[in-house]
C-alpha cells in the first residue's frame, strides 16, 4: 500500500522538477524595430517628486487636510545618482534603439543597441550591480512565463522594468517597458522588433505599393489669353528614372575607416576587411584607380564595443558612394558633393573567436548585394 502511495508523488515530484527546468525562450539574434507596430506615448516618464503616484487619487487634484485646507506637496530630496538613473533610463525609453543585438547563453543575456549602450545581464533572480556610466545601477533579471523580465531600481519607491517576449510567424520580439511608481504601473511603451529580412521585405513591399507621384503638368490657358511663356525649367537636363544613378559604373574603389583597439581585440583587422571588399568588386568586373582616387568608392565604417562578459558587439555600415556635380535653388552655380547611392548596416554580435568571421560574412553579404543592384540596373 506504501509504495502505491509513493509512486504517483514521486511521478509528480519528477514532472514539477522537468517543468522547472524547461529551457527559457530563444530571444537571440538581430532585431530592427518596426515604428508602425510601436506604441509610445509622447510623454512617458516618472511622475515629478511632488506629484502622487499614479493611481493615488486622493492626492490628485489637490487633496485636504486634516482640517479640510489644501495639502500642499512635500519636497523629496534627490540624490546626483539618483537623478542621473532616472535621467538616462527615461531618455531611453522615451527613444527606443532602432537596432538590438541580443547574445543568449545559458547562464547570461547580453543586449546591445546602435545607440552604444550594452548590457550583460544573469536571470538568476537575484539583484546585481551593473554600472550606468560611474553611477550604480542596480538591476533584476529572471525568466518569467516565457519571457525574459529586467528590473532598473531607479531609485526608491521607482523601478523600470523592461519585458522582452518572442513571438512566432512571424518572428518578431515584443518589448514592453512599464514604469513603476512604489508598487503602481505607471507610463507604458510598446516596442516590436523584428528578423532584418523581415524589416527589409515589408519596407520594399510598402515602397512597392505606393502609388507614384503624377508628373506635373502645365495648367491650360485661358480662353482668349495670348500664347503661353515658355517653362522656366526648359533649360535643364531631362530627369532620369530611379535606379540610373548606378547605371554606368566601371570602376569602383574601397575605404574602410579606422578601427577601434576594441575592435581589433575582437578580431577585426583594417587591412583584412578592405582586401575582402575589394576582391569581391574585382571578382565582379569593377576596376580601381592606382592612387585610389576614385570618384565611386565603397565606405565601410566598424564600431565595437566589448562588454564586461567578454562578448564582443559591433556596428557595421557599408555605403556606395560618389562625388558628382549638383545645383541648388539657392545657389548660382555648381558645387561638387559626396551623394551615398547604397547603404547596408546592421549589428552583430559573438564571443572574440566568432565575432569578425561574423562580421566579414555580413559586410561580404551587403557588398554582393551593391554588384547585384549595379548589374540589375545596366540591364
């Protein structure tokens, strides 16, 4: 009868233990965020030190006394710490990064933006110190219900807490930021991120569907009105189609801007990222000047940051660029000008070991698709 018992608890004590250790959820990878499935207040933030809480209605408006005489706010002293957290943490939140690299192992989350800030966080429940500039920024992180919760302990009585939550078909990552008053849900941002191929195709897809502009055209004249003066514009060149900017591109060079001590600890190397990019061009016809004055040239500009934990992250942007001659309205004359015709950029992230094969594979990725782009327009 004993081991009858036994068996069903020990059945349940082995399905609680397998449900406590169900892996947490793949949030890793590159996000962009998508503005039209954003929801952001204009004005979001802690309510000011005199004002109740939300959701305190009795000290709205005014409330009474004792003696029914308007109470009036009481000053709450405020630390330099304290106002840099709320500060920068509030600046934050009211402008979302565009761009999020997230590198999940099982013991830590790292999460880096394109606005330079990163941050290695341990969901371990417990309260670590992280550092917000040389102020302390005490922080919270747990998986919760399928989602990865970070607590900013901004200053008493007032916390941050960001939500970070995948979502399936598509993928996309759902970020929900609340401030939190002294245990009240203050403002709230909605934040959608998703894949980069996501982004691109739902970004060509809405360019393709607009309708294009309606060429201008001349209003008739009048009845009995004398023949009409001739268009001031007769004089300039006609307006070619989109896309003949690229048309006629034989030779074009390759720059690629300094790097960082950080990033070359992280494997990047000047010399290997401008020999790689020009390969690729000379494999695909194009042709270089030997004083490498050329007037189409491709920029490649690398900005890494290594975080505490060792992961390296890094900003790339590739651009095809040209100089040419241009008019403006208010100017008389013509004025030489660097015109950007392509740009790919995006993050990437990785322990020191991966991270520049990583990044020499996207930026090889954005240069076959500058060739491409050249070649379809020739056609």
């Amino acid at each position: 009868m004993l081991l009858r018992v036994v068996r069903p608890l020990l059945f349940v004590a082995l399905a609680g233990t397998a449900a406590a250790q169900a892996p947490p959820p793949d949030i890793g990878g590159i996000w962009v965020l998508n503005p039209a499935l954003t929801e952001r207040p204009q004005e979001i933030g802690f309510s000011p030190d005199w004002a109740p809480p939300p959701g305190d209605e009795g000290g709205r408006g005014g409330g009474r006394g004792r003696r029914g005489g308007t109470a009036f706010p009481q000053a709450v002293r405020e630390s330099a710490d304290d106002s840099t957290r709320k500060q920068q943490l509030t600046g934050e939140a009211r402008t979302p990064p565009s761009h999020l690299t997230i590198v999940q192992r099982p013991d830590a989350v790292s999460i880096a933006d394109d606005q330079g800030h990163s941050r290695a966080f341990r969901p371990t429940g417990r309260l670590d110190d992280l550092t917000l500039g040389t102020v302390t920024l005490p922080t919270t992180a747990s998986w919760d219900a399928g989602s990865l919760v970070v607590v900013y302990d901004v200053e008493s009585g007032r916390q941050l807490r960001y939500t970070y939550t995948p979502a399936a078909n598509p993928a996309r990552l759902l970020v929900n930021i609340r401030f939190l008053e002294r245990g009240r849900d203050g403002d709230e941002v909605k934040l959608t991120y998703e894949r980069p191929d996501e982004h691109e195709r739902e970004a060509i897809g809405g360019a393709a569907g607009t309708a294009a502009a309606p060429a201008s055209r001349t209003p008739a004249a009048p009845a009995g009105a004398g023949p009409a003066a001739p268009a001031a514009s007769a004089a300039r060149p006609p307006m070619l189609p989109p896309g003949s900017e690229l048309r006629g591109l034989t030779v074009i060079g390759t720059q690629v801007e300094d790097l960082s001590p950080q990033a070359a600890a992280c494997g990047l190397d000047q010399n290997k990222i401008k020999s790689s990019v020009a390969k690729i061009l000379a494999d695909a016809g194009f042709k270089t000047q030997p004083l490498g004055n050329e007037e189409s040239y491709v920029l490649v500009s690398v900005v890494t940051s290594r975080l505490s934990d060792g992961v390296c992250v890094s900003r790339y942007d590739a651009s095809l660029m040209a100089n040419g001659d241009a008019t403006f309205p208010y100017l008389n004359g013509t004025v030489m000008v660097e015109v950007p015709l392509l740009r790919q950029g995006g993050m990437a992230g990785g322990s020191p070991a991966q991270h520049a094969a990583g990044v020499m594979d996207a930026l090889a990725k954005a240069i076959n698709g500058f060739v491409a782009q050249v070649r379809a327009a020739g056609k």
